[in-house]
C-alpha cells in the first residue's frame, strides 16, 4: 500500500541523512549485533555464521516489503500483456510516421493508452521500499567492513579478508539463479527486453564480489539466497495474479481515438499538453493557415462517417 507523499518525505531524510554525514547511523547497532552473534556461536566459522544472520535477518525483516514491489510489479506486467495488441498498433504506426505531428500523436497514443488503463509506465515501483532499504543496508554493508575480528577470520576454510573466487562464483550463480526464475511466467514481449539481465546481473555481481574481501562477498552470496526465496514466491504466485488481473482489469481500447486524434485536451495529459504548447510557440504558429489542419480534416472525416451511419439506420 503507497502512502500519499511518503516517498518524497523519505527522500528529504535521506538527503537530510547524506549532507550530515548520518546515512550509516544503523553501523553501530548491527556492529553491536555482530558481535553479539559471534560470542554466542564461538568457534572458527563464527564471523562468517555472524554475517550471514545479519545478512539474513536484515533481509527476511524487509522481504515482505520487497514481495509487495514485486507483486505490483507483476500486476502492472499482467496488465500490459492485455494492452498488447493496442501497443503493437501504436508501434506500427511509430514505425510509418512520416511526419513531426504523426509522431507526436503515435507517442500520445501511447501513454493514452498506459493513463486511460491506469497502468504505469515505471512497472508498479515503490520508490519508498529502495530509500527505506539504502541506510538500513549500508549499515550492514560498514558493520561487515569494519568487523575488528575480520582480518583472522575464515569460514570453512575461505579468507574472509582477502579476495575469494568461490564467493564471487556462488554469487553470480545465485544471481543467475534468480533472474531464470523471474523470466518463467512473464508475457513473451517482456520476456525479449528482460532477457538481457539473466546475463548482466550475475557477470555485474561476479566482478563486483571478485574485487572485494570475502566478508562482504559472503554477504551479497547470503542476500542473493534470500532474492531467490523471494522469486520463488513471486513466481509461485504469478498465475493467481494473473487469473485475477484477467477477471477483474477491465481494458479501455482508446488506441483507435488517440492515433486519430480524438481524445479531449483533458485526456491527453500534462506531457502532450506541454508539447502542443510548444508547436505553438514556434515561429509562423499564429498565422492562420486556409489550409485545414489534418487533425481538423479526421474530425470533419468522422463527423461524415456519423452522418452517413445515422443515415443508413433511418433508411
């Protein structure tokens, strides 16, 4: 559930948090609870097990948070997956635009058709989840950096201070893992644009972990574990929210109008009236013209089209 104006209040914090040096205010408690992790396990794996409950903690506290983006997310996929078949035609009519205004009205149409269907164009993200989740995890991240009994420590026989290949191999697999499992389900046309994150994902991580000392490798690997869990909930249920975005979304096919040109000022939106303002703004713009503009000549050709079907009926 989005609360009105929380994200732009969670970004003055989070600002507010950056220019005072504050954005890793969480350090000392979870350094705290590391610590605490480590006396209570003991033994020579004890640092590794300490990041690893953090990690994981930390991580099934917000999963919850995390499912709900996803879920939204999916919802917004679901529904655009329905809206197919009128995106294609806005497509189609990008593709054979051969002037300034053809284009500009194709790509009203196609937020037309994304507003008039209440669907976003930002895939149902929450910013609120990503500025909620930044101090929290950079907390984590510096509490495992800066862990004094880091520099001695191994965990089942892997250097937790210096570099490991076997780390930075099991994340990358992890995320490999993970973005397999977020492409079963999702409609084909989505599937072609996503799928180059099944490749960038795990080789970004793989190199991101590679140059790092193995604590903080063993903490992505540890919150990769808990994306898949994630996943694997999401796509377990994608179906269900498929079925119900199926009988409940109700699809407004505006793509005919909105090429055409026939929505009202008030449908076409803040970004078209903005860019209609600027046409006019442009030099010759005043001068009328006694040629009729080709928007007024689809009017007049619809209002014939009414003319002669009303006819028809009364004969």
């Amino acid at each position: 559930m989005k609360i009105k104006g929380l994200t732009p209040l969670l970004l003055v914090i989070l600002l507010v948090m950056v220019f005072t040096g504050n954005l890793n205010i969480l350090q000392g408690p979870l350094t705290d609870f590391m610590t605490w992790s480590e006396e209570v396990i003991g033994g020579q794996n004890a640092v590794g097990w300490s990041i690893i409950i953090l990690t994981l903690g930390v991580r099934l506290i917000l999963m919850p948070m995390m499912v709900q983006q996803q879920h939204a997310a999916t919802v917004q996929q679901e529904k655009m997956r329905l809206l197919q078949p009128q995106l294609k035609k806005v497509q189609e009519a990008q593709k054979q635009a051969k002037t300034q205004e053809e284009q500009m009205r194709a790509s009203q149409a196609m937020m037309a058709i994304y507003r008039e269907n209440g669907v976003s164009m930002l895939g149902g993200m929450n910013f609120s989840t990503i500025i909620i989740q930044w101090p929290i995890f950079i907390g984590l991240y510096d509490a495992i950096r800066a862990s004094k009994d880091l520099a001695s420590a191994t965990f089942f026989g892997i250097s937790l201070a210096d570099k490991s290949m076997i780390l930075a191999l099991g994340t990358a697999l992890a995320y490999g893992v993970q973005a397999y499992l977020s492409m079963i389900g999702i409609p084909e046309e989505q599937k072609k644009s996503m799928s180059m994150m099944m490749y960038v994902m795990p080789v970004m991580m793989f190199f991101m972990t590679m140059v790092t000392n193995g604590g903080i490798a063993l903490y992505f690997f540890a919150g990769a574990i808990v994306m898949i869990l994630q996943q694997v909930i999401i796509t377990l249920w994608r179906p269900s929210i498929r079925r119900r975005v199926f009988e409940t979304f109700e699809v407004k096919d505006v793509v005919d109008d909105a090429l055409a040109g026939n929505l009202t000022t008030a449908q076409t939106g803040a970004i078209a009236n903005a860019l209609k303002s600027a046409q006019k703004q442009q030099p010759g713009a005043d001068r009328k013209d006694v040629t009729p503009s080709s928007s007024a000549l689809d009017e007049q050709a619809l209002r014939e089209r009414n003319r002669k079907q009303n006819a028809g009926k009364q004969g």
